[in-house]
C-alpha cells in the first residue's frame, strides 16, 4: 500500500498519472466512481440522441392537401404510409367544420363516440397520431354522411 501525505488516512491503492505533476495523484475508488458517472452521462446521451431521431422522424401531413378538411375525403389516407407520432394537420374555416376523434364504432356510424371524444375547433388542428387505429370525423349536421371522416392504421 502506497501512502501519500496528501492522502495519510486512506486504506485504497493511490495511482499516479504517469508523467502528472506529483499533485494529480487519484484516488483508485474516486476514478472509478468518476468513470461511473462517465458511462451512465454517455449512456443517458445516446438515449437523447435515439429520442430525438425518433422525434425528428415524424411526419407531418395535411389533411386534404390544398383543399384542407373538408367533404369526400374518406380515401385521402390511401397510399400513406403513417406511423405513430406523424402529426396530421386539419386545415377549414374556423365554426364551418371541426374535427372529433372517435373510435371505430364512431367513425362507421358518424357519432361522437366515446362519450368523451377530443373535439377540436381552431381551425388549424395538429394532432399526433397514436399506434393502431386513428379515426376523425366531422360532427356537424350531414358532414360525416358526406364523406367529411377519415380512418387510417400508424405504425
């Protein structure tokens, strides 16, 4: 065991940096708690990375193109390919339309269901698509019926 006079009460091994100046001397268990802290700082900085690719991925679509949220527009989604996360983009005149996420049961009879179904009303609605099955609908009078409703599956 090497003592040292900075070091006089310590049980551990001391380990001089070669070529240091003679104040550079370390603690073993102090380096090796240090290059603990090194693995989980470039571990939690690779999770960052991954989630931020992840985010950086996503795609942004508006929903009917030019023409925006409107009638006929049921097969709009065909030949996309959504993943989750994507956000959609639902672009009408504000108090002429809105948009309703519903479930399957909602989308197939035009209602707003559940009971508790996101109604959204600015105009200009982003919504993140979540995996499985995302399905949107117009709620006023005879929208729906007229093709006013979309459906599609995320990744």
């Amino acid at each position: 065991m090497h003592m040292h006079p900075y070091f006089p009460q310590t049980n551990t091994k001391v380990i001089k940096i070669p070529s240091a100046p003679h104040f550079l001397y370390l603690d073993r268990t102090m380096a090796e708690g240090r290059g603990s802290a090194m693995v989980a700082a470039v571990v939690l900085s690779l999770m960052l990375v991954a989630l931020h690719c992840q985010v950086a991925q996503a795609a942004t679509y508006v929903v009917g193109g030019r023409s925006g949220w409107t009638f006929n527009l049921s097969n709009w989604p065909r030949g996309k390919n959504f993943k989750a996360g994507d956000v959609l983009v639902f672009n009408y005149k504000r108090g002429a339309h809105n948009v309703v996420v519903v479930n399957k049961a909602g989308y197939n009879g035009c209602s707003s269901s559940p009971r508790n179904a996101k109604v959204y009303t600015s105009g200009k609605d982003q919504i993140r698509l979540v995996k499985g099955l995302n399905s949107f609908i117009c709620t006023l009078p005879g929208h729906c019926g007229a093709g006013m409703k979309i459906q599609m599956i995320a990744s």
